[in-house]
C-alpha cells in the first residue's frame, strides 16, 4: 500500500506541475510536425499553424 501511495503522490504532483506550466503560458509539447527532422513536416496536412508560421517567414 504504501507503494501505491508513492507512486500516487508522485503521479499527481507531475500532473500538477504540468498543469502550471500550462496556465503559465508555456508551449505545448510539440508532436511531428515542431521539432522532429530539423522542423520538417512530414504531415500528410499541415495543421492551420504551422500554415500561419510559413507564410510569415516568407514574408520576412
């Protein structure tokens, strides 16, 4: 038992930390298309933003 209340405590203090971090403003954990292969996208679709961000670093 007291394994599990261990286990428990820490399980629910990551949740909590990942929660202020996300109230705090910081980024999301980035999946295929953030950072992987030196930023290449390899989607079938680009999602709307990484559209946004392309066509603002042709632009600049």
């Amino acid at each position: 038992m007291t394994l599990f209340l261990i286990t428990f405590a820490v399980m629910a203090a990551v949740v909590f930390f990942m929660a202020i971090g996300v109230m705090f403003g910081r980024g999301s954990i980035k999946g295929t298309c953030g950072g992987v292969n030196n930023g290449e996208c390899i989607c079938a679709q680009k999602c709307e933003k990484r559209r946004k961000l392309e066509a603002m670093a042709e632009n600049s």
